[in-house]
C-alpha cells in the first residue's frame, strides 16, 4: 500500500517543520503545496534537502485557495500511484501517526471507505490513552486536516468544490462521498494536535461574565456565511438535517451574529463582512473574494 500525505503553507512559520516531523517520515512521498503570494525560497529549500527526492513541492505563488490546494496535490499522488493520502494543515501536527496508519492497514472492506479522520484537538496529548485501539464511529462530517483519503474513490466523489475556496470544503467533500455511499470513519484514539481558530477571553456584553471564546477574522466570517448558505442549497433536499435552509439561516444569521454582537471584537466589520456574504450568494459569486478590495 502506497501513502501519501500533503500540506498546504500560506506564509508558514519554522514551526511547521517540527509539525512535519510528526508524520512526513512514515510515508512514502511528501507533497507540499505552497499558496504563500511570495513563497520562503531558504525555507523550501531547506525542507527540500531534508526529504530529498521524497518530497513534491509546488508553488503556485499565490492564495489559490485550500481546495485548489487539494485537488493538486490528490492529482499528484494519483501521478505517482499512491492509494491513500493524508491531507494536513501546517499547524497542525499528530501524536501517533504510527497508530493511525496501522489501523488505516488493518481495516476491513476499504473498498467502502470515502476517508478515515483522526481525533483533532487542543492539547492532545493528554488525551492519549494508555492503550489506543482502532475502534472508530461513522461519521457524517469532519474536518479536512488529518484525514486519509482513500484516492480511489476522489474522482468519483467529485473532487474538491474551488467554489468555496477555504470554508467548508471538508463538509462538501463528505456531502458528496455520503450521496455516493461510502464511509467516513472517525478514530478517536488517532490524534493530532489542531488549531480550531483563536481563542479569546471575551465578556459578555449583556452579563459582563468571561469566557473563552473561539472567533475567526472578518474576512473568515465571509466565507463561512456565504459557504454555508452555498451548502444550503446544493443539499437541502439530500440532507435537510445538517444543510436545511432555515437551520444554516439560523446558524449565520441569527447564532453566529448574536454571539458576535456579545461576545466579539470588530462587530461592524463581521456583521458587514455576512451582509456582502449573503449578497454574494443571491448573485451566485463564488471563488476567492477579499474583503479589503471594496
């Protein structure tokens, strides 16, 4: 069995080496995809020279956006006859890739299986039990870091959507493998050290009593909203459960805006940032789009 995984870096710090480490040996060929505007040549180079003819490394000299970013680099395992890939976030890193790739050797029927998904989370390594087993859930959806994508089955699927751009490409690319009927496998005991968004000490507004709260930028408010309402209607009639119009109108327009409103730094640029989402989407604008250009 042949395994890939790739990375994608935007502007990465020297961190990501360390994060690298943690996976890029146990595989047998690295492909790093750098949407960086203007790409750290020493930085490349040096990852390069340490992975010698093992790593892929393309550069597309500008944000092109993470399902771009995946489709390239699907396309370049596919190239080189790899069955399986592991897709990967710069910041994130795991804590027993070995385990994961051993349960991911030991499944039964892959054949039927769209991805598997790791345990993604802050301070994994205390929740690394003392004897991990592949056991594993079906899941609906998960998120795109640290999954394993059964490279069989991408094209049939359909690929990664370059309409969303950045948000919600992982729960359109699961969407599309559960209308096909294929599994999406969860192991909670592979886990990985991920960045969910910052997080703040915020005060309530209306209370005055502090929490932590997890926020994202302006312009990550925009993709989120217009992606959502994107989602909404490509699979409204297949999964009114997850996707129904009136549960994602809730989520942006009602639940997000008011934890913004109570909690969140630059309300008047988030709430700005879900009006243009929502004019966008009744034009049917997709793909890139930056804020700081009107």
């Amino acid at each position: 069995m042949k395994i890939a995984a790739s990375v994608v870096f935007y502007n990465p710090p020297e961190e990501v080496k360390q994060n690298l480490s943690t996976y890029a040996n146990s595989v047998d060929l690295l492909i790093v995809v750098d949407n960086s505007p203007v790409p750290n040549q020493k930085f490349l180079q040096d990852l390069q020279a340490h992975y010698k003819e093992k790593m892929i490394l393309i550069c597309n000299q500008a944000n092109l956006g993470i399902a771009t970013a995946l489709n390239q680099a699907c396309d370049e395992a596919i190239k080189h006859e790899c069955e399986w890939i592991v897709t990967m976030d710069q910041d994130s890193a795991f804590v027993n890739f070995t385990h994961y790739k051993s349960c991911l050797l030991t499944l039964k029927n892959p054949q039927d299986v769209a991805l598997l998904a790791a345990n993604t989370t802050r301070d994994a390594k205390s929740h690394l039990p003392k004897n991990p087993t592949c056991n594993f859930e079906e899941k609906t959806v998960v998120i795109t870091s640290a999954n394993i994508l059964n490279l069989q089955h991408f094209n049939a699927i359909g690929r990664f959507d370059d309409a969303l751009f950045i948000d919600l490409v992982d729960y359109d690319y699961c969407a599309k493998a559960r209308v096909v009927k294929l599994q999406i496998l969860f192991f909670k005991d592979a886990l990985v050290e991920h960045n969910h968004g910052e997080v703040f000490k915020r005060k309530n507004l209306l209370t005055r009593k502090t929490k932590e709260k997890r926020e994202h930028n302006p312009q990550r408010a925009y993709y989120i909203a217009r992606n959502y309402l994107y989602m909404a209607k490509k699979y409204h009639a297949l999964f009114p459960q997850e996707f129904g119009i009136f549960k994602i109108f809730n989520i942006v327009f009602i639940h997000d805006v008011t934890k913004i409103l109570l909690y969140e730094a630059n309300k008047w640029q988030k709430i700005r940032a879900k009006g243009i989402a929502l004019l966008h989407f009744l034009q049917g604008r997709v793909g890139k789009y930056d804020l700081v250009s009107i």
